[in-house]
C-alpha cells in the first residue's frame, strides 16, 4: 500500500479533534438567563426525544433490511461485507445527524447571549458550532472510509489471502489467485455499498425531520401568525417550542445526515470508477491503480485541512459591520476552495492524477459556483423573481402560489443547463469519448472537488439554523428587540453565504449519482465474473462475456473477456437504448418516482400539520389566559404530536425508496433499473430545483413584504405572501431536499442489489 | 394501389358530409330570447375576432418557418415536399379550430334554449354540436392524408418517374430507380412532416388559448367572485364575456387543433414504421408492405363509420333523467369501440394486420380506459382524494394548495405504470425484442386504436364546454334557475363522458411520441442513403453504413446496408447509451423543458390576468351603478385584454419549443435529440397528469364544498377552494394541455429537421 494513503485517516481524526475543540471552545460561553437556559432545555429534551424515537424506527428498518442482505449474501447473490458496511455507513450517519444536533442545541442559547453582546459574538458561537457539524461529517465519513479500506485492504486481502484464497463459514471472501487489479475492484465496490447505509440513514432523517419540522412550523404559523396574529416564537403559542426543535430536527440533524451521504458517496463513487480504469487508460496517462482508487480519499483529506485552515481565516474585529462578516465567510470558504485547487494542481504534476481530472474539478467547481448564484438570483428579494411573487400577492393567494410555482419551475433552466454542461465538461476534460472511462472517471473527481471543502461550507450552512433557533429563544426570553434583529442578521446571513453550499451539494448529487449509475456497470462486471467463474462465461444479448478462455462463439456473437469489456458492451449486451422499452419504461417510473416520492412527503406534512393546528386551536380554546401570557402553554403536547406525525408518516416514502429499483430489477432487468435511475435522476433534479426555489423565494417574497412593501405585515397582500410561503415549507424543507437523497438512495440499492438483478437477468 | 385504400377518401367525405348535417340540424334550433341572441353575439365576434388575431400572429411565424424549411430543402438538407406539408398541416389543424368553435359559438344558445325546455333537448344540441367539432377534425385529417398519400403515390411517384427520376427546379424529386419499398418510405416519411405544421397551429391554439381564457376566468372570479362577491357569469361582471369567449377559445378551438393533431400523427407515424418494417417481419407475418401503409389509415377510416354509427346510437328519451343520458352517451362511445375491435379482429384474419398488431390495440384500448378511470377517482368528489382537499380547505387556502399539489404528484402513478405496461405490452404483443421492428409498429398501432373513433369521443369531449357556454349564456340571459341546473347537469356530464376521452387523448399522445421517436430513427435511416448515394457509404462510430456496395472496412467496425440497418445499429452507432453524457444530458434538457414551458404558460396567464383583475376593478370603480344592474360594463375592454395578452403571451413558449430542439441537434447531436425526447416525453407526460389532476381536483373540490360540505358557500372554507381553484385554472386549462403537445412538436421538429442534425453529424 502506498504509505500516503495514512493521510487519510490521519486528517480524519485531525477533523475530529478540531471538532471537539470547537465544541469545548462553544461551550465555554454562556447559556445566559435561567430563562434561556430553561427554553433551550426545552428544546433540546424535545429534540433528542425524537431523535431517538426516529432511531428506533430506523434501527427496526435496519434490522430488516440486514436480514434480508443476509440472506441474500448466503444465497451467494451479495457481497458478504455488504451487510457489516451497510450498518456501518448507516450508524455514522446517524452519528454525525446526533452529535450536529446535540452542539446544535448547546449552542441556540449561547448564540443569542453572544448575539446580545454583539453580532460578532453572535456570529462566533453559532459559526464555530457549525464547524463542529462540518469536521464531524468528513472526519466520521473519511474514518470509515479509512478503516474499510485498510481492513480490506491489509487484513481480508493480504497477499497470502490473495494467492490462496479465504474462506470463512461457508462464504468464499478472497478467491484463490486474486490479482491487485481485481483487489482493489472488490474493495471499491464492497466500499460503495457502505453508502446504502448512509443513504437509507439521511433518507429517513431528511423526510422524518422534514415533516417534523414543517407540520411544527406549519402548525405554528397558520394557528399563531394567521389566526391569532401573534408574532413567530412567541411563547404564547403552544407549538413554538416544537417549532423550534423541528429547526434542530429537520435542519441540522437532517442535513448532518444527508451531506454526510454525498460526502461519502461521492468519494466511494469515484474510488470504484478509478479501480475499474482499464490498463490503457492508465497506461495512456501514467496514474497507477492503487493511486487512482486513493487519489479521491486524499483529496478529501487534503480539503479537510484546508477547511480548518479556512474557519480559522474567519475572523473579523468587535465592531463588524454585517458587510464585514459576510466578506469574513466568504474568505474562508472560497480561500479553502483555491487552496483545494492548488493542491489538485500539485497533485496532477505528480501525477496522481491527470491534467484533465484536475480540468474536471475546476469545472465542478464552477459549475457549483453557477448553481449557487441561480438559487440566490431566483429566490433573493434583491431581484426580479422574488420581487414579482411579493407584487402578485397584492391580487391574493392565488396569484401568489402560481406566479411562485412558475418562478420555481422557470428557475430550473440554469441549474439544468449548468450541470448538463458540467457533466460534458468535466467527461470531456478527464477523457471524452475516446477514453471512456478516465472521463466518467473525471466526472466522479468533479463531485468529490465540489465536496472536499465540505469542512468548511457545511458550517456555513449550518450556522444558519443555529442562529434561526437563537432567535427563537431570544424571543422566548424576551430578550431585548434588538438581540432578536442581530440573530435575524445572522440567519440572513447565513442564507446568502449557504448559496454556494447549496449549490455544490445540489451538482454533487447528480455527479454523483452519475458517477454511481457508472459504477452500477461496474457491479456487473463484477457479477459476471463471479458468475462465470475462473474459466467460464456468460452470454447475454448477442455478447458473450468470459473470464479468462475465450469460448468459440456463433456466427453474429461477440465474446469479450470482461475484464475487457467496456461499459457500451455492458449496455449493448443489456439493450440498454432508447428502443428497448424496457429502458424508456424504466425512465417513465423514474421520472414518476420523484414526484409520488413528494406527494407522499406533502402529504405527511399536511397530516402532520393538520393534527397540530387541531391541538394548537384546541388549547388556544381550553387554556384559560394564554393569551394574555398568565398561563403557560402545553409545549410537550406538540412535540408530542409532531414525534408521532413525522414518525408514522417517514416510514412508508422511505421504504418505497428502496423498494422501487428491486421490484423494477426483478421484473424489468438491468434496462428497467438503468432507466429507473437515469429517469429518477433528471426528473428529480429538476423537481427538487423547482421545489427548493419557489420555497425559497415564496419565504422571502414574505419577508419582503413585511419590510414594508405593498402593505407590509397585516395588510392582505402580507397575508397572502404567508399563504406563499407555508406552501412553501414543505416543498423547500420537506420534498425538494428529500429528492436529493432519493436519487442516490435508488442508485444506491441498485448497485447493492445488482448481484440480484444480474443473477436473475441470467437465468 | 390497392383499390381498397379508396375508402379512406371516401370515409373522410362522409364525415365531413355528416357533419354538415349536425350542423345543419344544430341551427335548426332556436336560438331563444333576443337577449340570449345579443350574448351569443357578443361572444361569437370576442371569440371570432380573437381567433383571426391568433391566425395573423400564426400566420407570420408559419411564413418564417416556411422560408426556413425551403432554404433547408435548397441546401438539399430538407425533403422539397415538407414545406407544402407543413403548410398544409398547419392550415387544416387551424380550419378544424375555427369550424368547431364557429359551430360551438352558434350552438351556446340553442342549447340553452333547448336546456329550457328539457335536460335531453339541451343534450341534443349540445351533443350534436359536439359532433360536428369530432367528424370535421377526423374528416379533414384523414382528408388531408389521403390527399397526400394519393398525389405522392399516384403523381410524383408514378412507375414513369421511379423508372427515370423526376426534377424540379434544381429540386430532385424522385431517385431514378426507386424501388416500391424506397417510395412508401418516401412517401411516409415526407407526409409525417405535415404533423409539424398541425402540431404548431395546435401549440399556438392551446397556449394563446389557454392564456386568453385563464387570463379571462382568473380575473372573473378574483374581483368578481371573491372581491365583489357576485355570482359566476354574472352580467353586471365586466370580464364574464371575455370568459365565455375563453371557453370557446380554449377548450374548443384549442381542443380541435390539439386532436386533429394527435389524431394525424398517431396514423402518420404508424404509417412510417409500417414502410419501415424491413422484409423479414412481413414475410413472417405475411402482412404486403403497402397495406402495413395503409392499415392504420384504413382502421381510421373505419373509425369514422363506426363514430358516426355511435352518434345516432345516443338516443334517449324526452324524460330522460341524468342517469340515462350518461348511459346513453357510454353506449355510444363504448358500442363504436367495440365495433372497431371487431373490425380489427377481421382485419387480422385477412392479414391486413398481424393478430400481435390486434393484441396491441386492445392493450391501447384498455390502457386508455384505465387511465381515464384514474382521472375520474383522482378528480371527481365521489372519492377520497378530491374529498379530502375540501377537508383540507376548512384550514386555509396554504393546505388546500399544498393538498391539491400533492394529490397531482401522487396520481402520476396509474396513468404512468398504464402507460409503461401499455407501451412495453403493445410492442411485445406485435413482435418484441425478436421482431423488433413490428414491436414498435404495435405501440403507432396502439394508439391509432385509441383515436380511431375520435369522431365520437370529441363529441362528447366537447359538449361539456358548450353546456359551459350555455350556462353562461342562460345566467347572463336571466333565464329561470332550473335552466342553470340542467345546463350544469349536462356540463357535469361531460365531464364524467370526458374522462375516458382524455385518457386515451394522453394515452395515445405518449404511445404517438414513442412511435414517433422510432420514426425519427427512420428519419436517419433515410438521409444516410441519401448522403451515401446509390454506391456509396457513410461512417458513423464503430459503423460503416452502405447503400448497395459493402466498401471495405477496417478491423473493428461493422458494416451495414442501409436498408437492412436496424434500429438498434443506429443507436449504437450514435451511441444512444446511458453512458453517453450527451445523451443524459438530452434527457436532463428534455425533462427541464417541460418546467420551463409550463412556467412561462403560468408566468404568462399571471401576466394576462394581472391585466384583467386591474381592468375589472377599474371598471367596478369607475362605472358607476354597474353593482346595481344599472350600468352595462364595457365587455369589450375586457375581451380586447385577453386577446392582446394571448397574442403577445403565446409567442415566446411556443418559439422556444420549436427553437429547442433544433438547438439541441446542432449542439448535442442525435443523442442528444433523443434524450431530449425521451426526457421531455417521461418528465412532460407525468408533469401533464400532474397539472390536470390537481387542477380537476381542485375545481371538483371546490364545487363539493358549495353543494354544502365544510360550510358550504361563502364559508372561509369556501374561500380557500376557490384559491385552490384559481390555482388550479392554468393547471389544467393551459400549461396541463400545452404539454402533451410540447411533446409532440418537439419530436415533430426533430423529425423534420433530422436531415440537418444528421448532416452536421456526418461532418
């Protein structure tokens, strides 16, 4: 093993340090008043209440769902590391969704005392709480990375294992006579599996802490705000307190979880891309194997150190302006980001990677950059479309919600033109058609470049809602008006600077799940040569493909050894075009996936949300002088009711997840389960683009108008903008993040179940 | 020439004849009061008058597409026939919008009239209305096929001209030495191209007019309904002219264009893949290449007799309850289906078609009716879904938007999976992955099934707009109460009829585009014999595509002849995979185009109704005693807003769906025109069902909450239904509709433009 490869592990637990660090260093400030400290008590009893009622569902889900990858590891159709990898990855993504949380809630009050100090104090706490989500996410993801790979690596293939094989209860781990090359093959794909875990993980946090989040939110808003027109976060209103847990919920554990799932995924992607380079590729461009399986790893750790580097270059004076800060934020993520690139640059001189790889990253990069600034162009009320949607709230809800609709929907040509012209671009840098595998290769690095500063960009993200809950308890406290302003400064703040983040996770999804629908053919090559055997072979469509003799063939056949065999080969052989109906099936339910998927969610949502403005009302009506602030509201109830909602509802669109792409494997082929994926990919980027920016701008259309346009707050157009953006809450924190992880869940099962689907395409 | 083809000339004559008849006996009726006539009128010259303004605005952009198309055929990259066809297909889909909306704006009345005496009086001249709107358009479609199919057949393909060729002005019209089966492909490909003129006159149609009635009705109700709180059609309403001229303008002239288009595309396209199916599927099938031609003309042709048959079948008696006249209208619809299952049965036992051809009309059939029932339970308030969006209602305008949206996405999935199973049984039914070729002959086959008794489903697709109509006019006319009740009986029947209709009107829309994607391979096929020349070959990928020589190629490429070349050859040669990043990219720019079109309709009737609800409440303010009955408002202004709004509205969405494609075939190639369509297909498809559903279900909700549920009318239950109706009007009255025809002229676009993307691709 190349001994740079210790990096990795090495800047991982680096990260993991500097996160405890950083949450030493939170948790050194003041709670403030004993009423803070008592409201963020609340909150974080609340919050850690349901997180571990939601892990309880989802460990019941794992249990399952590890029986049934047993069972089928026994029945020789499944990689016998797959179900150990696949708890794994789900219990660090649970992790990093818990510990985010946990600093999350430590940090709500502090944030405000800070903030009551001044918007730099403020600004501190809540950044340096962020760091510590950021550094535990790529220092968990990276270490379980690390430690696979060199358990895989040294312990289960070791050389003696290599030459004479390994067998253990039954399974056949190591065949005799395994080659480096095929080493490592095994290795990435066992590896990329750990995703499934991590994925199922950040799906049932996304959609569970999604619609607790919103049927809190929505309850809150539509019984307080509208009916009985108290301000948010007051603490008259009985869902307030849930309102902000679902903050913590849905925002910070959801989002822990999630990017924790592309982080991974996207390295675990590439790693499996650059172990099925074929020779000439590497040969052509002077990268060994064993570097272009690392190479992603070390790229990761490289951006972690460079995040550090980047947190620690946010510093601004006592008497920042809020200018001051923003330039503060983005010094550090875009100085982390150059950095990044130069190291890259260094890296292809060295030939650990190629030029063109290196070329594929810059333009993922910008293509993040692009995304970024189109979200922040369509659903800023700096500009035209938000601007718009406050204007047509002036002739009510109706021409609200539809003009909303059709900003999101019109919003979604930039992201999709960017990231089209991204997927080409950074194909054609790495190696174009004429080398095939070194560009999708390429396209993998783009997404791990976009995600290595992920350190740094996710406390820029989560800051955000960190601030959003300390205003919340400022105002519970009643802490002076202008504490809650700072906060609010600090949560616009945060929006501006999460842009970009936004950006980069939205194009690393679909480069990623690019990258993974690659390596799905990349498991069935695997699946080929398992089922053929050492001096077999198999034969689908007219190819037949062979391990190592190749057999005499009929007449209008076409053997390829498939160690050989290109991904067009995999693809002919399985009619993987356009014709095939099968595929254009397949398109069709992905296309359909992504918007039953929402359905569901709103759906849950609107449950939810209507079992907690019947309790809301209910207590407005029976608990005598809550509105005159004598008697204090019953805030468990509505946590209560939002835990039981969000766990009832997260259940049912999570399974048909990872139900869908094993039914379609089963019963359309690999044609079915490609189209599915390619089909669940475009529809779903785009609808969650649509959902995440009509949310978006209906949300700040809103706050436009309360700033004093068209009426401002009371007046009918300000009640019409509410309407905009609670139908909004749902499509921006519920469905659209949602679909992110949709995409890649689907793309994830399939390639863990591509020994299933591949067996049975054979039969 | 098969003599037997002469019927289809002659079935088109006798529904034209028929339908001279209808209309005659339609203006037989009276058209009651002269204040019932006075409306009429204003309504007949708003709806004229917009219509001549919409043919001038259409009628520049044809002249331009015109000239493009003959410099096209100039350069020689553009068969000289198209730029006929395309004129007119454009000029008949135009006659067939004005014909059925000049007979709707003369039957409003009468059936108002007829509604005054008895529900079956108003259901006959309502119906019979109908009728004439479903036999002009398929008696002009089929007309125009016939017209064409004879004069290239007989005229310029005469035996004298195969033999030695035919010039024309520097134009080489016909090869010397065409062979029988080069001339049916020929002659099927060139008249597929009059499709894109009948597919722009209709993308004009439903956009400006669903722009021109939304624009109308949103401004209607938003001052009138809610704001003033007067009645719907109420006179003293200064936008309830303009409204009715909506209705006209959309769902009638709209709807004619839409299906004349459907309806000669489903044929064309089958009639394409029929000359295409190479020698081997007719002699196994022992189906003669030109009746495979002709087939889907002759099952048309058929159809008519059989549609026409249905419509005397509907016959009730004067007391006729509600109950009745339904099962009246399913007699008539069902008996004429039947009857053409039966004929298609004989059809195959003369092998005229294949019984497989047979098996997949059936499978078109039933899939039709499958859809159409979903649409029903999804959107009618006897069932869950549209009940529970007016439970919804009782909190608010917010969840009753967010319920309906979620109602949409979650009813994509019957209509998908019928379609997915539709397509993937039709073909399978016809010939499958072994006879390849013929599968796909099955899924145009399929869909020619479903459209084959259009001249009946239309009739009672389009009596429901004009018992709309005729509500309208019997409100504004003050006619007594019970007339209002019957004509919304017959509106409520309609749509009950209608449902099976849209089903196969979206079904065979889907089917239509997934021939048509087939056709476009043809498309290739025949330009690549065309730059090849009649010794000579192409190169394209790993392929070498010859004419009648096989040139010698070097190791590793495949040579094909031309003629012989199968679909799957062309894809691989354009490496039509997955994997290809152009060809995802396609299907990520074909999925964006369907959010991006429907956002600008949306923009556009927000823009159009902005307009509107100033005007309106200008008149309310400025107009005095208009409140109290004694004022009359000025009519006028308002009908001259929808139209100017139409006008300028309609033209960038339908540019750009033209625009596109073209853009894509010089930037991205034939892959990437395939994504396209594959993505604009399965992401538009499931986008329109969306749209439609939650717009039926919205309205449908809305009217149960005024029969009296939740509060019934003028409840804040109410209110929020009517936001949710409002919401839901461009839904499904323009952007829904628009959509299955972006579809279809964005695949009619690339198939007449695929000798310029398949030139540049050979460069």
């Amino acid at each position: 093993m190349n001994a740079i490869f210790w990096l990795v592990p090495l800047c991982s637990v680096v990260a993991l340090i500097f996160a405890w660090v950083f949450f030493k260093s939170m948790m050194k400030n003041s709670e403030g008043t004993p009423r803070m400290m008592e409201i963020a008590q609340y909150v974080r009893e609340g919050a850690m209440a349901y997180l571990y009622r939601q892990y309880k569902v989802v460990g019941i889900v794992f249990i399952i769902l590890l029986l049934i990858l047993l069972v089928l590891a026994y029945l020789g159709v499944q990689n016998p590391f797959v179900p150990v990898a696949f708890l794994t990855g789900g219990f660090f993504s649970g992790l990093c969704g818990y510990l985010g949380m946990k600093t999350a809630t430590y940090a709500s009050a502090r944030t405000a005392h800070g903030a009551s100090k001044s918007l730099n104090q403020g600004l501190k706490v809540a950044f340096r709480s962020g760091a510590v989500m950021g550094l535990v996410v790529v220092g968990f993801g990276l270490l379980d990375i690390a430690a696979w790979y060199l358990f895989l690596n040294e312990v289960i293939f070791s050389p003696e294992h290599m030459a004479k094989g390994l067998h253990f209860i039954g399974l056949n781990l190591v065949h005799a006579g395994t080659t480096e090359h095929q080493k490592l093959i095994e290795i990435t794909t066992t590896m990329l599996t750990f995703g499934m875990g991590a994925s199922t993980q950040a799906l049932f946090a996304r959609v569970g802490g999604g619609i607790y989040t919103k049927a809190a939110d929505v309850g809150a808003d539509l019984v307080g705000k509208v009916e009985a027109g108290i301000p948010e976060d007051d603490p008259r209103n009985p869902a307030t307190i849930a309102d902000n847990v679902g903050d913590n919920v849905g925002d910070v554990a959801g989002m822990g979880a999630d990017l924790y799932e592309s982080y991974c995924g996207s390295i675990l992607a590439t790693a499996a891309l650059g172990a099925a380079l074929p020779a000439l590729s590497l040969e052509q461009s002077g990268i060994e194997t064993e570097m272009a399986v690392i190479a992603p790893m070390l790229v990761a750790a490289i951006g972690i150190i460079f995040s550090i580097i980047g947190i620690f270059m946010v510093r601004t004076k006592e008497s920042a302006t809020q200018k001051n800060l923003l330039n503060a934020l983005l010094l550090g993520t875009g100085g982390s980001s150059l950095l990044i690139l130069i190291a890259m640059y260094v890296m292809a001189y060295f030939s650990w990677i190629t030029y063109g790889v290196f070329g594929s990253v810059v333009i993922g990069l910008a293509a993040g950059v692009i995304i970024g600034q189109a979200t922040e162009y369509f659903t800023s009320d700096e500009y035209g479309p938000t601007k718009g949607i406050a204007k047509q709230a002036q002739q009510g809800p109706a021409t609200t919600i539809i003009d909303g609709i059709a900003v999101g929907m019109y919003s979604t040509w930039i992201p999709v033109i960017t990231i089209v012209l991204g997927i080409i671009g950074s194909f054609w840098s790495a190696g174009g058609m004429t080398d095939f595998a070194m560009g999708v290769y390429g396209i993998g690095f783009a997404a791990v470049g976009m995600l290595s500063t992920l350190g740094i960009t996710l406390a820029t993200d989560a800051f955000g809602p960190i601030a959003d809950n300390a205003g919340g308890n400022a105002e519970m406290a009643e802490l002076p008006k202008e504490v809650r302003e700072r906060t609010d400064a600090l949560d616009m703040l945060g929006n501006t600077t999460a842009a970009t983040g936004k950006g980069f996770a939205i194009g690393s999804a679909a480069l990623t799940a690019m990258a993974l629908i690659s390596a799905y053919m990349e498991e069935i090559r695997l699946w080929f040569g398992k089922i053929a055997g050492p001096e077999g072979f198999v034969s689908k469509g007219d190819y037949v493909f062979y391990t190592s003799v190749k057999p005499a063939v009929e007449e209008g056949m076409k053997a390829v050894q498939i160690s050989a065999a290109s991904v067009k080969d995999f693809s002919a052989a399985y009619d993987i075009t356009l014709f095939n109906p099968l595929f254009l099936g397949g398109i069709f339910v992905g296309s359909m996936m992504a918007f039953v998927f929402c359905a569901m969610t709103m759906k849950a949502v609107g449950r939810a949300a209507g079992a907690m403005v019947e309790e809301v009302r209910r207590q407005f009506r029976e608990i005598k002088g809550i509105m005159e602030g004598k008697a204090t509201p019953e805030y468990a109830k509505c946590v209560e009711i939002s835990t039981k909602g969000a766990q009832r509802e997260m259940l049912l669109p999570s399974l048909i997840a990872i139900i869908v792409p094993i039914a379609v494997g089963a019963v359309m082929g690999v044609a079915g389960v490609v189209g599915l994926l390619a089909g669940g990919l475009t529809s779903g980027f785009t609808l969650a683009v649509m959902l995440n920016n009509a949310g978006g701008a209906w949300d700040n259309a809103k706050k436009y108008i309360e700033k004093g346009n068209y009426g401002g707050k009371g007046s009918e157009t300000h009640k019409a903008g509410v309407v905009g953006d609670t139908v909004g809450d749902p499509f921006k924190d519920t469905s659209g993040p949602s679909l992110n992880i949709l995409i890649k869940l689907m793309t994830m099962v399939s390639v863990v179940m591509a020994g299933l689907t591949v067996t049975l395409s054979l039969m």
